[in-house]
C-alpha cells in the first residue's frame, strides 16, 4: 500500500482540517448527495498538481478555498497533503514517507512542496510521472465521468491508454527530448552563424599570423646571423688591433732609437762645424809658432854674438894682463870735478850751520864723500884696463847666461806651442773622421726612418680603417637592436671562436644581414604580441565554438537517436499493452456481459494539416506570400469494437447507460490491471449499475484492489461490503464537510 494520508484543510467544503488514513486496500468514502465526498476526490486532483480548474468544478482559483458557511468565517488558504509510504521506493526519492502538499491563497499563485520543502510544479509532476501517477487521468474516475473513455474519440482515447499503459513517462521524455533536441538545433544554427560571423576575422588574422610568423621567422634568422656576425666581428676587430699594435710597436721603437741615433749624428756634424775654428786656430798657432821660432833663433843667435864678443874680450884680457905692471892710474876728470862740486856744497852747507851737531853732521857727510872718492879711485886704479876687460868679460858673460836662459825659454816656449800645434792638428784630423762617419749615419738613418714611416703609415691606414670597421659595427649594433632589441647581444655570451676565415666570407655575411633587415623592415605590420594575442583568443573562441558546435551536433546526435528509442519503445510498448488491454479487457468484457467480446482497435487517422509557406519553401515549392496548402497526416487512434451477447449491437452509441457504464468499467478495470496504478479513485462509478452488476463490479473491485489501493466514493451497499475502511462525509448546519471513520452498518445509513 502506497497511500497513507489525506489531509484536506481550507480546500472547497472542508472548512476544518480533515484527515483520511488509507489503511486498506480499499477505502469507501460514504455521505449524503452534497456532503463533499467528490471534494475529496478534488483534493487528490489538486494535491497532483491539477492545472485544470473545470476538471476540479471551479472558474477560478478563489473557488477552492473553502468560501464560508453559515456559520463559519470563508478561510485564506487551502492546503492538501497526501502522504505515500516511500519504503518501496514507488517515488523516486530517498526517503520511507514523502508527502506532497500543494497550498494556495486567496491572493497568490500555488506553492508545492515535497516533504515540506518548496519545489516547482514542474518536480512534483515529475517525481509523480515516475510513480506512474497523473492528476487526472485513468486512475481517477470523476462523477459521471465513467464512460469518459467510451465518448473521448480515438485519439484521446489512445492518449488516455497510453497514460495508463505508464507511457506518460516516456512521451514526456520524448517531448522533453525533441524540445532539447530542437533547442540545440538552435543553438547549433547559432553557434554556426557565430562562426560564419567569425570566420572572415579569423581568416584575417591568419594571414597577419602568417606574416608575423614570416617576421619572427626573419627576425630568427637575423638573430642566429648576427650572432656570428658580430662575433666575428668583434673577434676581428680585436684581433686586428692587437695585431697592427704588435706590428706598430717593433717600428715606433725602432724609429725612437733612429731618432736618437740622429739626434747623436746631426750633434757630430754639428761640432764638424767647429773644425772650421780649430783651423783658424792652427793657423794662429802657425802663426806663434813662427815667431816663437824666431824669438829662440834671436837668442840663439844673440848668445852666438855675445860668446864671439867675449871671446874677443877674453883674447884681449890676457894681452893686457901681461902688458901691465905701472901703478899709474889714471882718474877721469869728471870724477874729480864731481868730488869738488859735493865738497863745496857740503862748505857751503857748513857755513849755514849754527850749532855745532850740525856742522858735525857735515863734517861727517864730507868724510864719507872722500872715503867714497878714495875708494873709487882705488878701483878705478885696480880696474884700469884689465878691470874695464874684466868687467866687460863678466857683463858679457852675465849677458850670455840670460842669453842661455831666455834661448832655454823661447825653446820651451816653442816645444810647447809646438805639441799644441800638433794637438790640434791631430783633433783637426780625428774630428773631420768622426763627420764623414756621422753624415753617413744621418744618410742611413733617414733612409731606414723614411722606410719605417712608409711602414707605420701602412699601419695608420690600416688603423683607420679599422676605426671605420669598428664605428660601422657599433651602428650594426644599434641598428640590430632596433630591429632584434637585447637579442643582438647574444654574441657577447659566445665562448667558442669560430674557427679563421677569408674575410670576404663576413662581407658576404654582412650582405645577407641587409638582405634580411630589408625584408625585415618591409615586413612592417602591427604588432606582432598583439597580433598573436588577438589570433589566439579569436581562434580560441573559434575553436571553442567548433567544439561547442561538436558536442551540439554529438548530442542532437544522441537525442535523435533518444528520441527515436523512445518512439520505437512507445510503439513497442503500446502495441504490447493495447494486446495485454485486449485480453483483460475480452475476459473482464465477457464477465460483465456474460459473454460476448470488445476489443480495442488501433486506428490511422487521417487528418488535413495546413503547410505554411515557408514550409512549401523549404520543399522547393514557390508560394504567394499568403498562399498555403493542405497535406494530409495520418495519425495512429483506438477504437472500441463490442460484441454484445444475444445482441446485433456494434456501434457504442447503441448501448443503453447501464452497458456503457459495464464497458466502460470492464476497459478502465482492464487497463488497471495491465499496468497497476498506486491507487484508482472511482468517485461513483458504480452509480449506474443494477444490483446483479454490481456484485460484478464488487468482484473486479476487489480483484482490482490486489494491485491497486482502490478509493471508492459510493452509493452503493454492495461496493461498501467491499471496503476495508469507511468514511463518513458529513456537511452540517455549519455548512463545511466533515469526516469521520465509521463502521460497515453505519455507511449504509449515512450513505443516505
Ligand atoms: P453527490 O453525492 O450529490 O455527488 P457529494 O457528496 O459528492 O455529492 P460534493 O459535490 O463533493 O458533494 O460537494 C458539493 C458541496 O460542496 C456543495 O454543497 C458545495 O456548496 C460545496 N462547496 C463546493 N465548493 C465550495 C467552497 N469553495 N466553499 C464552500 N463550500 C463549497
């Protein structure tokens, strides 16, 4: 048993809270015309989420709530909750007891709520829809509604078997698949049409991908060639320097000491010059020479002269030597005269004297002057002629030894000027030797300096060029830099030297780096970051889209092939079911009639569907703008075919209502039976049937209730008899239903 509980309050009559325990296969709900037996069948509807007001006897929601009585106030709200035993797991909800509740305002929408928790609609139905349970349908049978499924035409008749055949579920997920199904479509248009609008951007930006490709390719290319480039460049240029400073070195060296061999030279040469004052110099000397050759020649000679005299003297001494023996000496007057002359004076100087110290002193003068007179005439008498000889002997012999000695000096004097002479002579001759040697030198150090120069100017020339190679690799550099930025320093990180080459190898490098910076700096464009950046996430998005568009198409895909399952699984389904109704349906058909035979027959509809003209367009067909056509569908319905017992009856619409009603239950049992519901609600269902009949319908009742919970709202003993429980539905002077549980004996009177 699946339903435990009813709990009605505010809905329709039931003012109070009223509660109905459905603790028995079948529950009988019993009352008088009036009393709110078929509310309660309402509340089951309501509580299942019926949308259908007619289908609940109301206009509007406001109709019910329970609207006030005579003596009792209208409610606010009307609320029912049914209550199912979930330990079988009949709802597909992990709880032993759901209840279900839907409540409504006066001035609000529906709430819904399962175990108390609000849900949508949409939840409830849905969890229903699994439990084979609708809110309306084949499981409850309104009042008078019986031989619903014998008047509904063949259409809605095929929808009622297929709700009870449990296919609800399926065409629900059909439905719900070909609306996904069309929805992706949709989407999958749109998803296309992004991409359609996408593409000529992308297209785009393929090509600048391309051409930023070609630039960083390029820009490679540039790099890996300036790499060695530079490299060797820098090699060169240091090697080169290094090498014209070694070849400079030896040369500039070489040119400082010529230069001071030179300066050494020119200073020989330069005291050549004052050979020409040794010269003059010699020539004065000669000029000494000369006179002091004369000057000793001179006294040479005036010895000569006075050793001749004094030999002569000397002759003329030894004559006069022998010849004298006389003591005559002969005076010279003078001499005489001038011993008178001083005597007088000295007289003269007496006779001016007045003291006698000074005629002493006189006196004394006057002695002296005549002993000097005595004397000299003494010598002169000694002297005579051999004193004369003899003194002109010793004056000249005095006069030879100065002679001697003055011809000693000027032989010195001349031996002295001689080596001077000689000297200068000799430096004149050494100095003109040192000259011729250093003119030669100057000679040969301006030729060897001129060669030098032209060497060091070969070198300057080379030095220069070697500035201009460095000037235009410092400009590649920069202009690497420009076009490379930090990457053309890569070369200063290179250990490894390349191996020497012909230089003409880096020039043809160097051509092939123009090349490249050419097409480099054609090549132009935006900016290669943002190019990438642009292209990356619009190829995303594309790709994004191409997978979206994918996993649209696999699931419209697998929804196709959902809904295709499930059409075949319908038709399946229905078939097998219409074949398993048919056979209960004969037996059932058979009991009630006491023979005789019914079956359901599936019928092709055909109906006329009016085709739009964008349909037409979509076949091909060219059509006015207003212009539409009809085609013909055909539709799948079931029909009822009986065959009365002992009666030429065919058509249902010869059966009189007792036989409708048989029927029409002998099918809805049918139906049951095939595919129980948790419950069947039959409100008065019985109403038509005779007493033999409903002995019947009391049996299939009971047999139904094997496999059904039954709640039956009746009239009828017989189907009371059957019942478990009974409730009693009560409406007082109050005016709001009332329910109770009563016995078997007291149904039949409240019944009435
Ligand atoms: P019968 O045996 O004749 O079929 P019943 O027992 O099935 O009768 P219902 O049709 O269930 O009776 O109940 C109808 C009663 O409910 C009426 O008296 C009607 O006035 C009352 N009713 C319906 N709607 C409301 C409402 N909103 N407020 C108060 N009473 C209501």
């Amino acid at each position: 048993m699946y339903l435990k509980s009813l709990e009605i309050s505010g809905f329709k009559s039931f003012a109070k809270k009223a509660d109905i325990s459905f603790n028995a296969p079948i529950t009988a709900i019993v009352g008088p015309n009036g009393s709110g037996k078929s509310n309660v069948a309402e509340a089951f509807r309501f509580v299942l989420g019926e949308q259908s007001m007619k289908s609940m006897r109301g206009r509007k929601t406001e109709d019910l709530i329970f609207n006030g009585g005579e003596s009792s106030p209208r409610a606010n709200r009307a609320s029912v909750k049914l209550v199912f035993d979930n330990t079988k797991r009949l709802l597909n909800i992990d709880f032993d007891e759901v209840s279900i509740e839907r409540v409504i305002h006066r001035d609000s929408l529906s709430e819904y709520l399962i175990n108390g928790t609000q849900v949508r609609l949409k939840d409830v139905i849905e969890l229903l829809a699994g439990a084979h349970i609708g809110s309306s349908g084949h499981h409850m049978i309104s009042q008078g509604e019986a031989d619903r499924i014998l008047n509904a035409n063949v259409r809605e008749r095929k929808e009622m078997i297929e709700d009870a055949l449990g296919l609800k579920i399926y065409q629900y997920k059909r439905e719900e698949s070909e609306r996904k199904l069309e929805k992706t479509r949709e989407n999958m248009d749109k998803v296309e049409s992004l991409r359609k609008e996408l593409a000529p951007h992308l297209k785009f930006l393929k090509k600048q991908v391309e051409k930023v490709e070609r630039t960083i390719a390029l820009r490679e290319e540039l790099t890996t060639l300036y790499r060695e480039y530079l490299s060797r460049e820098t090699a060169y240029i240091a090697e080169t320097e290094k090498e014209i400073a070694q070849q400079t070195a030896r040369p500039k060296a070489e040119l400082a000491r010529l230069d001071a061999e030179l300066v050494a030279a020119k200073k020989v040469l330069d005291e050549a010059q004052h050979e020409n004052k040794k010269v003059t110099e010699l020539m004065s000397l000669q000029a000494t020479l000369k006179t002091a050759r004369e000057a000793r020649d001179e006294a040479v000679h005036a010895i000569g002269m006075i050793e001749g005299e004094l030999a002569s003297l000397e002759r003329m001494y030894a004559r006069e030597k022998s010849a004298s023996s006389a003591e005559v000496v002969s005076i010279e007057f003078a001499r005489v005269k001038s011993l008178v002359t001083r005597i007088e004076e000295l007289c003269a100087e007496l006779g001016s004297v007045a003291e006698l110290g000074g005629v002493r002193a006189v006196a004394s003068k006057i002695r002296e002057s005549l002993a000097s007179f005595m004397e000299s005439t003494r010598n002169a008498r000694a002297e005579s002629r051999v004193v004369e000889l003899e003194h002109d002997i010793a004056r000249l012999r005095e006069r030879r030894e100065t002679g001697a000695r003055e011809s000693t000096a000027r032989e010195a004097e001349l031996a002295r000027i001689m080596k001077q002479y000689e000297e200068l002579e000799r430096a004149i001759e050494k100095e003109k030797d040192s000259s011729r040697d250093a003119e030669k030198a100057v000679f040969r150090i301006v030729a060897e300096q001129n060669e030098l120069r032209g060497t060091l100017s070969v070198l300057r020339v080379r030095e220069d060029k070697l500035k201009l190679e460095k000037e235009d690799l410092r400009r590649e550099i920069e202009e690497g830099a420009v076009l490379i930025g930090r990457d053309v320093y890569q070369y200063e990180s290179l250990t490894t030297p390349y191996p020497a080459e012909d230089r003409q190898v880096q020039e043809e490098r160097r051509k092939q780096l123009e090349k490249i910076k050419v097409r480099l700096e054609d090549s132009g464009g935006p900016s290669p970051d943002e190019v990438m950046k642009e292209w990356k996430e619009a190829s995303e998005r594309d790709e994004f889209l191409a997978k979206e568009l994918a996993d649209l198409s696999r699931s419209a895909e697998s929804l196709t092939t959902l809904i295709s399952d499930l059409a075949q699984k319908l038709e399946t389904l229905f078939a097998d079911g219409i074949s398993k109704i048919n056979h209960q349906f004969k037996e059932f058909f058979a009991l009630m009639f006491g023979g005789g035979d019914a079956s359901l027959v599936v019928v092709e509809e055909k109906k006329r569907k009016r085709v739009s003209s964008e349909e037409l367009a979509e076949l091909g067909i060219e059509a006015s703008p207003d212009d539409t056509d009809e085609e013909e569908e055909t539709d799948l319905g079931v029909d009822i075919k009986v065959n009365l017992p002992r009666k030429k009856i065919r058509s249902l619409e010869m059966l009189s209502g007792g036989e409708r009603a048989l029927t029409s239950i002998a099918l809805l049992f049918a139906m049951s039976q095939v595919n129980p519901p948790p419950f069947i609600i039959l409100d008065e269902t019985d109403a038509a049937l005779d007493e033999a009949n409903s002995k019947k319908y009391g049996d299939m009742v009971e047999n139904l209730a094997r496999v059904s919970q039954l709640i039956v709202i009746t009239h009828n003993r017989e189907t009371m008899s059957r019942a478990g429980v009974l409730y009693g539905v009560t409406m007082g002077r109050e005016g709001y239903s009332k329910l109770l549980s009563i016995a078997f004996n007291e149904a039949v009177a409240v019944a009435k």
